[in-house]
C-alpha cells in the first residue's frame, strides 16, 4: 500500500493499469508514433515504458552497436521503484549489485558522515543498485527489443509541422512521427536546434572512471568517497568481482594528461588510503576514461510542439548525488505515462513537465553546490567541512536521503 501512495504521488502508476482515461487514449493513440534520439538509459527505458502501454515508438542511436562501454552507474531506490512498474527492476537487481551502506572519508580513512543506505532503502522497499552501464543497457535492449531500434543513425534536426514531426538523420533520410523525444545527451543536437544556447558549463573539475577487478579492502555492499583538498576519490562495487572507481580533480577544461592518465592518477593519490592506488594500478591505461564535468542551468520549458526533451538533454547534471541516470529513468516512466492517459498531446507534454520539471532542477542545482563544495582546495575550509559533516546527525542523513528517493510530485 505504501508502495502504491508513492508511485500516485509521482505520476507513475503501474501502467499497464487498465483505467478508463487509459483506454480512451489508446483507441485515440491508433497510428501515433513516438520517435526517440539516443538509444542510451532515458531513451531505453522510455521504449520499455512505450511498449508496456501500447504505444509504438522507434529509437535512433547513433552508435553502430550496442556495446558494453562506459564504467558504473548507481541506480537508486527511485530509480528501481521506477524499473519496478515496468516488471524489470529484478532483472536490473541481478545484473547488478546490492548497496548496503556508504561513508564519505578523508584520504587518511577515517569517516566523516554515513549514508545508511539499507535503512532508507528498507523504508521505501526498494533497493539501490549499482552496475556496469554496459550491463543495464543489455537489460533495457532485451526489454525493448531490436525491432524498433535503429543502431548507427543519429538525429541531427527535425522540421515540425501539423501533419507530423520530420526527423533527419545522418544519413540524409527523413523519419515521419508524431512526436519526437530528445533523449540525445548533454550535447542534444535537438535541444540546439529547440532552444538555440550557448555551450554547457565547466563545473572547474575534471573526472576519471575505471573498471577492474576487485581490490582487497573493497566490501561488497558498501560504496565510498574520500574528500581531499579540490580532489575526491570514489569507490563502488558493482558485481560480477568488479569495481567502479572515480576521480575528480580542479583542473582547467579540455587538459590531457602527461603521460598518461594511470600516471598522473597515481601521482595525485599518492598516500591516499587503500585500495585507491591499488584500484588505480590494477586498471590498464586504455581503459580509464577522463571526462571533464558539465551541466546546463536549469530550465523551466522541455517541451516545444511535438518535440520534448529526457534525461541529459532536458537536465543535465553533475554527478555528485548519483542521480542523473535515476532522474533519466523517472522522466521515461513518467512521459510513457502521460502519453498513455491523456488524449491529447499538448495535454500529455504539459502534464510530463509538471511533474518532472520542479523535481529533476532541485537535483541539478543540488548536484552543482555540492560538487563545489567537495572541490574546495582551501585547508581551513576542507577542515571545516570536515567537521560540519561529522556533526551531522545520521537521522538527519536518513531523512534528505528518503525525501529524494520517495519521488513526491505536485
């Protein structure tokens, strides 16, 4: 029952519901096609959530193949309550790894604040996750399937009219549907064409993430993330006898690094905690990714006619709460929704903004202040961190960690 309480309160019902305004709108939806840029998480579970409500859709990935790349990704409670109205969320769990608990350290390893993880996710009924993104996205394409998935076609514009939206792809074709869903990323070259803005913004930090194999001293169930002076470390098992680990660090954009990038992480972690430098040295060269950290200011509209933004491209985010592929999955699950239960759909777009777009901006302005906050190179002020965050009550931890995974929405 309380399960049921929270999935009303977001918009996201179990959709396969057979609801009178449900029904309606899929006699009215006879014919209506929802075209989708990006085959990536968002644009994924959003063919799941489409094929589960009857309504037909084609995803265009630009990728020439479905290939396992990328490192970790945290799917928390809301996320898999989410996966869980889809009837995938046991797939997504087995494929991953169940998270107990989690601290944030110092580079000498000792605590400074708890995440307690298990309680919370005992209080919602649901788990938190972590995997390989390589792994979810082999649930998300068995879900949907190979029929409506088209691989090494990407989206560079549309034209909309009354008739229809017309999308172009690469190759010069022209893809007629009714509405088309930018589910392209940070750099949507639909969001470009809809809104016309300037670059994403630097965050002033820069990241690496790798894969390998686990290290001694990593606990199964328990992730971490050790707080420097303008450097963080993260550590996260993700199944399958691997760990994701992360690194971010005060740098200027667009640097390389000299030699490489193992050289230079192992250089800045020097005498930081185990296993860093071990999960570091255990990870080839060629299989450390360096991304610098953007997002975009938030927004109040996603929507513009039949074209309508998800994931990244409609908030994308900093990854300091892990929550930009969660907030990716809700938007999918809630768009479906909507489109299922409205006849109409300027209604349907207008109903998706109202319950995605207050809760989605709060984690990017979030995000943002907190990953500035962990890059603070001052000592004075990493020691006063420090102390605020140890005396904050783990009462208090639990309570901002419920409220952002029970998924309320106006």
């Amino acid at each position: 029952m309380q399960r049921r309480r929270q999935c009303r309160r977001a918009g996201w019902e179990r959709i396969g519901t057979r609801t009178r305004a449900g029904a309606k709108s899929a006699r009215m939806k006879t014919g209506f096609t929802v075209l989708i840029a990006g085959g990536g998480i968002g644009g994924l579970t959003l063919g799941v959530a489409l094929r589960r409500a009857g309504i037909a859709f084609r995803i265009f990935e630009r990728a020439p193949a479905m290939l396992k790349v990328g490192a970790g990704i945290s799917m928390q409670s809301n996320a898999m309550l989410a996966f869980r109205t889809l009837g995938i969320d046991t797939q997504v769990a087995a494929a991953g790894q169940k998270i107990n608990g989690g601290s944030i350290l110092t580079p000498r390893n000792e605590e400074i604040s708890s995440m307690l993880v298990r309680e919370v996710s005992e209080l919602v009924d649901a788990p938190m996750i972590t995997i390989h993104r390589g792994l979810l996205q082999d649930v998300l394409h068995h879900a949907v399937g190979d029929d409506c998935l088209t691989l090494g076609a990407k989206v560079e514009g549309y034209r909309d009219g009354p008739d229809g939206i017309f999308v172009k792809l690469s190759d010069g074709t022209e893809v007629r549907g009714d509405l088309l869903v930018a589910a392209d990323g940070l750099r949507s070259a639909v969001r470009a064409q809809m809104l016309h803005e300037p670059a994403p913004r630097y965050s002033g930090y820069t990241s690496w993430r790798g894969v390998c194999e686990v290290s001694d001293g990593v606990r199964p169930d328990y992730t971490s993330e050790s707080w420097g002076q303008g450097s963080r470390f993260g550590v996260v098992p993700i199944g399958n006898g691997q760990t994701y680990w992360f690194a971010t660090a005060n740098a200027p954009e667009h640097g390389v690094d000299q030699p490489d990038a193992r050289t230079e992480l192992l250089k800045r972690f020097a005498g930081w905690h185990a296993p860093i430098p071990q999960l570091i040295q255990n990870t080839p060269n060629s299989a450390i990714l360096r991304t610098d950290i953007h997002d975009r200011a938030p927004i109040e509209k996603w929507a513009e006619g039949r074209v309508v933004l998800l994931g990244d491209a409609a908030h994308p985010m900093t990854p300091n709460m892990g929550q930009g592929g969660c907030q990716a999955v809700e938007d999918a699950v809630v768009l479906a929704r909507c489109l299922a239960v409205e006849a109409e759909l300027p209604a349907a777009l207008a109903r998706y903004q109202a319950l995605r777009v207050k809760r989605a901006n709060e984690f990017v302005t979030r995000s943002y202040r907190i990953g500035q906050i962990g890059q603070w190179e001052n000592p004075a002020a990493c020691w006063v961190r420090a102390k605020l965050l140890k005396v904050t009550s783990s009462k208090r931890v639990t309570n901002e960690m419920r409220r952002r995974i029970e998924f309320s929405a106006p």
